[in-house]
C-alpha cells in the first residue's frame, strides 16, 4: 500500500485553532509555540490570541509551503 504524506498536499499552511488553559496571554502564547513545535511544525506563527476565563483561545498556522518551496502537490496528478 502506497503511504500518502497529507501534508504534501497542502498547498500553503495548516491552521489549528484551541482554547489552552493558561494562567495569562504570555504563557498561553508559550504553550501555543510549543505545541505546534511538539506536532513537529517549524515555521509557526500565532494568528490570534485572546485570553479570558481561564485560558487562552489561540489561532496557530504552520507554514508547510511557503513561495519559492518546492511544492510537494505539484508532484500529484
């Protein structure tokens, strides 16, 4: 069985949006790098974050392709 990597076939970025439990804006921000480091994502940046009750909601993307990248989806037909 052919293995298919997902994130060849993303043409830029990948978003992930969640609410971290998180003690102010600063640590959520932390715990949002983090995370995306731990998912194995180098090039991140936080989209929005907006602290209250308790947490953090948190948009973060991860840049799979950015321009000039050798595309991996333009190897699909």
């Amino acid at each position: 069985m052919n293995k298919i990597n997902v994130l060849d076939r993303i043409v830029d970025s990948l978003d992930i949006e969640i609410f971290i439990v998180c003690k102010n804006e600063k640590e959520g921000k932390k715990l949002g790098v983090r995370l995306m480091k731990d998912l194995g994502f180098k090039d991140t940046d936080i989209v929005f974050i907006e602290y209250g009750n308790g947490g953090a909601r948190i948009r973060l993307r991860a840049n799979i392709f950015k321009a000039g990248d050798h595309y991996g989806w333009l190897d699909f037909n």
